[in-house]
C-alpha cells in the first residue's frame, strides 16, 4: 500500500493528475460539479487555464505541487467545499479568501447586491452610508464599495475570526470597510452602530430542523452560526433589524435581505406592518423567493 501510493506521488502527469481528481470526485459530487472542481484545484496548482494545461499535460507534476495535490484531495475526499481547502471563493469577480470561520459566498447574494446597486443608480443620493449586518468574509460591502467608491460602509460580526477574515479580504482588495465585531442580536450592542442610510444583510435563516436536509459539505464545514437559527424564532434576525432600523435607519432609507424561500411572504409581513413601503419580493436566477427590498417612509 505504501509504495503504491509513494509510485503514484512519485511520478504524476498533468493529464493522470486530472483524471485521477474527477474521476474520484464524481463518486461524491456527479461527473458535472467534479469536473467543475477538479478545474479549481488544477488551476490552483499549476497556475495556468485551461488552454495552458491542456498544452503542458504531459509535464510532470513537481514533487512539491504533487505534495500539495495529495494533499487537497484528501481533504477533498471528505466532502470539505474546495473554497475550503483552497482557501478562496469567486465573488463578483473577486478572488477572496475564506475558511471554516466564514460562510461561503454564494450567487444569489451577487443578485442583492445587483439590486441595491441598480436602486442607488436611480436615486439621486450619491453618497451614502450602508451598513452589513453578518458580514462573514466581508463580500457584501467589499463588493459594493467597489462599484460605490464614495459611499461608506460600515459592517459587523458576531465572530471575531469572521472580522479578521473580512478585514483581511478588504486589505486585499484595497477598499477601506470600517468592520465592528458586535453581537446583533444584543439591543445595547447593536444600539452602538452608526445611522446608516441602507441596511444589507444575508443573515442566518434556516431553521435548525432542516439541518438533516442539507448537503453534508455544508452542514459539516460551514459555521452553524452563520447558518442556522432557532426552529421556535426564525425570523429572529429580521426582528432585530427592524428594531435597529427604527432609530438608526434614516427616513427614506432603505433595507435589502437575503431570505429563505419559504420564509418571504413572512417577511414582507413583518415589514407591511411596520412603517415601511415598497416592500417587495424578488426571486433568484433559479426562480426562488430570495430576496426582499423595503423602503422606510
Ligand atoms: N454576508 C456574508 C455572506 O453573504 C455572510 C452571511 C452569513 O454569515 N450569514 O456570505
């Protein structure tokens, strides 16, 4: 067994090292997203695209890298997400850095911010101040002020580990985001943020009751914080907005929120009920309820 596995890291093609990859990945993920990956992991460690490493497939793979792929694909073997084991996620074309202390950017939350950025093109305010709540690796407001230079934004955690990332992410992306590590949830806590103009936020909502329902490479590496809420208050962090946005969201001011689809309609109500107009539900690439705006009077 050993000197099987010594041969195999010994002497490894380009070509043997992909195949090898999916081929094993396809057990787990199907033949579609394990090539997806496999993609991920060779441009990672080569540093070429496609075309390049379809050109140089009969290089040898250096000692060093083949250490290194060994390595990813144990981890990958166990279902760890690749941005994981790679430590990086795609997010609005930018390359950020993620682990196991921050919730994985995900497509729909590139849709929310599309929409506040298409409301504050139609609006004339062009300077703004935008608060994240449960900013997690920081993509929401390192995205926005890429493409809302002259507005400011402030973000916060729960999780000291998640600010260090987020922080980290901005540094890297060369923005300025001023990021607070506060507990939202905690009325004194939250009542310490700045006024704010809009509120974003793709809080935690899924119910903990759903959690045997969701694909073991999330619910086994993604933070449940980030994740989960209590199956007897799952609108929790919607309330808590709502309380925020009473004193410390401007008139006229705006939120938009990530939602669960199951959970919109309960949403929105929460909203109507309050002093809020234009409330409006808006659905994802996937036609999925995902997403709400509300518009304070
Ligand atoms: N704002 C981050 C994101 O959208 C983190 C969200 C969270 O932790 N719930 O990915």
């Amino acid at each position: 067994m050993f000197c099987a596995l010594a041969i195999v890291v010994l002497q490894m093609t380009l070509e043997e090292a992909t195949k090898d990859l999916s081929s094993k990945l396809a057990n787990l993920y199907g033949p579609g997203e394990a090539s997806a990956i496999t993609d991920l992991v060779m441009e990672h460690i080569t540093g070429w695209r496609k075309m390049d490493r379809i050109i140089h497939k009969k290089d040898e793979i250096p000692h060093r890298k083949k250490e290194q792929f060994q390595i990813f694909l144990e981890q990958l073997l166990t279902q760890k997400p690749v941005q994981y084991v790679l430590h990086e996620a795609w997010f609005m074309g930018m390359k950020l850095f993620v682990d196991e202390n921050v919730l994985i950017p995900r497509p729909e939350t590139e849709e929310l911010i599309e929409w506040l950025i298409t409301e504050w093109t139609q609006s004339n305010k062009p300077k703004i101040h935008v608060l994240d709540v449960g900013t997690g690796s920081g993509c929401i407001p390192i995205a926005l002020k890429k493409r809302m230079p002259d507005c400011d934004f402030s973000a916060c955690d729960l999780s000291p580990a998640a600010i260090g990332v987020a922080k980290k992410n901005a540094s890297d992306q060369g923005v300025f985001i001023k990021f607070l590590q506060v507990d939202f949830l905690e009325p004194m806590q939250r009542s310490l943020l700045e006024n704010v103009d809009v509120i974003i936020s793709n809080p935690p909502y899924i119910p903990k009751a759903e959690s045997d329902s969701l694909d073991k490479h999330v619910v086994n590496f993604e933070p449940h914080i980030a994740l989960f809420v209590p199956d007897n208050d799952p609108l929790v962090f919607y309330s808590a907005i709502l309380d925020f946005a009473l004193d410390h969201l401007r008139s006229k001011g705006q939120i938009f929120l990530e939602l669960h689809e199951n959970l919109g309609e309960k949403v929105s109500d929460l909203f109507r009920n309050r002093d809020y107009s234009e409330v409006e539900l808006k659905k994802d690439l996937h036609g999925k309820v995902r997403m709400l705006r509300a518009e304070k009077k």
